[in-house]
C-alpha cells in the first residue's frame, strides 16, 4: 500500500440512513409520492444529475438551482453539526498517515460537506486532495474516475487501497486495478455477497485494522 483512497459517506461516517431518506423526504414534501427504486436509480450519480433526474422525472416547477438550495439548507446543518464518523476512523487515518502512506477522498458528496466534517475532526490536513465526482466531472462507476485518483496521486493503481462501502464503485475501481478494502455499512447489507467476492479485504469495521496497522 503506497495511497488509501476513502469514500465517504457509509464509508467514513455513518450517513447512509440520511442520504437514504433526502431525496424521498424532498419529494414528499413537495407532495410527490416517490417511486420505490429511487435511491438505487440516483445512487451512482452526483447531486446534480439527481437533482435533474428528479426535475424531469416528477415534474417539479422549480429550477435545478432552486432545489439544490433547498436540498442544500438541509445537508449542510447535517454535516456541520450532527454527521460522525465511523468507530476508529480518526485512529486508521492517522495510522496510516504516520506509516507515510498517501491520503485521499473520492466520494459523490460535495467538497463543501466534505471538508466541513474533516475539519470538524481536526484530520483535514492529512489528505492529499478530496476528489469528488462534481469537481472532476466524472461518476463513480466510470473507471476514469480511478484512473485519475491514480495519476493525482502519482501511485500506480494496484498500490492504491480504496476503502469503499458501495458495491458499483467497487466494480470501477477494480476495473481500473485498485485494491478494494470494503467497509461494511447496514445500508448496503443487499449487495453484501457481491461485495465480499469482489473486495481484496473486507472489513465488518474500522476496529479490525487497529492491531494490524500498530
């Protein structure tokens, strides 16, 4: 391992349970009933491709700009104030930092909501970059997106450790030859045979490095 790459949400905090029930609550008050497989249709996209999905797909009369700060006032009191991360992430983070290993985030959230829970924990300064599909354009299931993690980071893709906790970036990323640690999440428990086949290690928590990383 020369690079650990993290995802963020389900990976590093515990925020899957609010993600899940965003853009289901959004519509709702708006008074559109949601369709079942909402969350798994706007998974793999970035906020504002879900945000244009769900403007044409429910035919709501406001612009992209309009619900994305309505979504916006939402997320960033989540994030600023009651988003945490996951038992023993700081100790990982830091442990890896110490062994000199490169540190970066790739995640679908923005950058914004990123930097204001690692700041809030006071590990910021150990990541190289935070990439996220908005500022680089490009989706999570797209391979590019690893293939340019790995030129960023100047480190060949098969010593670059991504711990991930979704099962289609997972699938990317090993088809740009990054190892893949998956992390588990409950929110992600009905892909969990697939993600245990395609992971290079599989942790149930952050806990089962500690002893490995002394």
């Amino acid at each position: 391992m020369e690079a650990a790459v993290f995802d963020m949400d389900g990976t590093l905090v515990d925020s899957m349970g609010f993600w899940e029930g965003l853009a289901k609550n959004y519509l709702i008050s708006q008074g559109i009933v949601p369709r079942e497989d909402l969350n798994k249709t706007i998974e793999p996209l970035t906020v504002m491709e879900s945000i244009s999905y769900m403007k044409e797909e429910y035919k709501i009369e406001k612009s992209c700009l309009q619900i994305k700060d309505e979504l916006d006032e939402l997320l960033f009191s989540y994030y600023r104030k009651d988003v945490k991360l996951k038992p023993f992430a700081v100790e990982i983070i830091q442990s890896l930092k110490n062994k000199n290993i490169k540190l970066a985030i790739a995640s679908v959230t923005d950058e914004e909501l990123i930097y204001s829970v690692l700041n809030r924990y006071g590990i910021y300064q150990y990541f190289e970059f935070i990439q996220t599909c908005g500022n680089v354009n490009l989706s999570k299931d797209n391979e590019e997106f690893y293939r340019l993690l790995s030129k960023r980071l100047g480190t060949r893709p098969s010593y670059i450790f991504l711990f991930e906790d979704s099962f289609y970036s997972m699938k990317a990323a090993k088809r740009a030859g990054l190892k893949v640690v998956g992390v588990e999440d409950c929110y992600a428990k009905e892909d969990l045979e697939e993600i245990i086949k395609v992971s290079d290690i599989y942790l149930k928590s952050f806990a089962g490095l500690i002893d490995f990383l002394k």
